[in-house]
C-alpha cells in the first residue's frame, strides 16, 4: 500500500510519496490552501481525503477535513487523517476542525462503511459549537446539511 500527499496549488503539484512518484499535472488546478491525502493498492485508489486551510494570507489559519473516504477492506481512512493532522501542524495550526455528515449513517459501500460520527469519535475529534466554527472562519453549510462540527487537538509543531 502507498501512501502520501499533493499540496495543489494553481501551477505545480508538491508530491509527497512513498514512491515519490509525480502524478499528471492536468485537471488539478485549485486555489491555493488545498491538499489532497491518498492511498493506493497497486494501482488503485483505495482512500483520499482532502484538507483545506483557511485564514488570511499571512495567517492565523485554521485547517479542516473537507472529505474522507475509504474503501472497506482496502483502504484505512486513519493514516489520512494523520496526514492532515501534519499538515495542520505545518500551517502552525493547533487544531483539525471536521464536520461529521449526519446523513452518512453506515449506508455506504452495501452498508459495509461506518457512520461519519462515529469514526470522528474514534479518531478523537469532539463536538464544536457554531460560534466557534464561525470564529475560525471556516465554511458554512447549507440549511438543511445535517453535520456535526467538531475538533482535533494537533499539538505544536
């Protein structure tokens, strides 16, 4: 299994992997603040996740778990939310702030997935009030998107 992390940004791809391997660069331009985690079995995708880090150009930034999936029985959603969890630290951000999809109850993959709370649960994030989130700056969810906002401390860098 492979893991690692791009940084995409407008014009390059940062590459962090095990094979150190550079994906192709088409298809992939975003504003900046943007990282995409991944896993790979052999040659295919078996888990990703995307961080995004908010704030003012010059800081203080506040990061989040924008999406994270894993295939049950190939990929492991864990080292991803490691991965964030360093590239947190890397923006000198304290903690990971995560929105836990309440419509995502396990339904996923022939109900063979786990619910979005409960593996924030076991990943250690804790439940965030709305003042906070809106605080930080991050996004906003739509009314009527059922989420449960919550935080990972990270530590220092």
């Amino acid at each position: 299994m492979t893991a690692g992390y791009l940084k995409l940004t407008p014009k390059k791809l940062d590459v962090v992997s095990q094979k150190g391997r550079r994906p192709p660069r088409r298809g992939l331009e975003c504003p900046p603040g943007f990282w995409l985690s991944f896993q790979t079995l052999g040659d295919e995708l078996v888990a990703a996740a995307i961080v995004r880090r908010h704030g003012p150009p010059k800081g203080p930034y506040s990061c989040t778990l924008e999406y994270i999936a894993a295939r049950p029985k190939k990929g492991k959603a864990w080292p991803l939310v490691v991965a964030a969890i360093e590239i947190c630290r890397s923006q000198g951000c304290c903690f990971l702030y995560s929105a836990a999809d309440l419509s995502q109850t396990g339904q996923a993959w022939d109900n063979q997935a786990k619910s979005a709370c409960a593996v924030h649960d076991t990943w250690g994030f804790t439940e965030v009030g709305s003042k906070e989130w809106r605080r930080r700056g991050l996004t906003r969810y739509h009314t009527g998107c059922e989420v449960l906002l919550t935080k990972k401390p990270v530590g220092p860098l």
